[in-house]
C-alpha cells in the first residue's frame, strides 16, 4: 500500500500518513511531482500519452508526474516518477526546482529536466502511458485549446511555461 505524508496548508509534514486512493482529511494536502524534460538538441519537451485505462484522464497528454511517497523528498519522487515512466535516470540533484504550486489537496513540486538521449530513446511504462513525442511550447499549447491535455497538469504548465520558455530559449 503506498502511504503519502500529509502536509498542512503551508506545505509542511503534519506527521501523519495516509493511504492512497483513500479521501484525505480536510485541511490536510500531499506533495505531488511534475518534470518537464527538455530534450537539448531537438529544443522540444517530453510529453507522454496517459493510457486509455487510465481512470483520470485517460488518453490525455501529460508530463511526468506521480506522487510523493512518505519517506521521500519531492526530487527523489521526481527522479524515481522520471525513470519509471520514461526510462531516463536522472538523479535528484540533476533536477532543476521551478516552482511549488498549490492545487486543491496537493502542493505540485515541478522540476525541468535536461536530456541528450535519442529522440527515440524513451521507454514507456506499460498500463501508464502508451505513446511520447517531443513537443514544442506551441504544439502543447494546441493540445491543451483542443481539450487533449490532462487537465490537472494544465495549472502546472500555466504555472511552468515562461521557465521552459527560457530554458529552451537559452540552448
């Protein structure tokens, strides 16, 4: 069972776990991860396919992202979330902070992070994602107008987007 450390609303551990899938106590939130990974040479950002069995958004595109499990740093969840569903290792340290965002019962933890693998180097996580491309700010954009963005992720971009903008701008 994976247990998530509950935090209160300034985002510090209360000392209590909780169960996933389980409804969170009011007042209470946990720490999520979001990683977008620029690919150096190409200048684009990884964006994976949830798979169609997916309850919440399913068949929707998204960035990596996952939970916090108790015991974890967020950047340790980051790098763990990164190579179980893209295959890349990365370690926590190479992770780039960009911002916290608070969302409902979560504080989102997003991070960037840099990649020179071949384009077709990502190997996917079955029964969580079924398709990646490296996509450009503008075809995300797109895909987020045209309703095929998973929707919690899109307050994460929002939030992310002028970052990425210069990150990419800077390679």
């Amino acid at each position: 069972m994976e247990l998530w450390e509950l935090l209160d609303d300034t985002g510090r551990p209360t000392g209590d776990l909780h169960p996933r899938g389980e409804p969170m106590p009011p007042g209470t939130f946990h720490a999520i991860i979001g990683v977008w990974t620029i690919h150096r040479r190409l200048k684009r950002v990884l964006i994976t396919l949830r798979a169609p069995e997916k309850v919440i958004c399913p068949g929707k595109w998204e960035n990596t992202g996952g939970s916090v499990i108790a015991g974890e740093s967020p950047a340790q969840a980051a790098s763990r979330e990164l190579r179980e569903e893209t295959g890349l290792a990365t370690s926590p340290e190479a992770l780039q902070p960009l911002a916290v965002i608070q969302n409902g019962q979560v504080f989102a933890n997003c991070y960037i992070n840099y990649t020179d693998i071949p384009q077709d180097g990502i190997r996917l996580q079955p029964g969580e994602t079924v398709n990646y491309r490296w996509a450009s700010l503008e075809e995300i954009d797109a895909l987020i107008a045209a309703n095929r963005f998973a929707e919690p992720e899109i307050i994460q971009y929002q939030t992310c987007r002028p970052y990425l903008q210069e990150a990419l701008a800077a390679l």
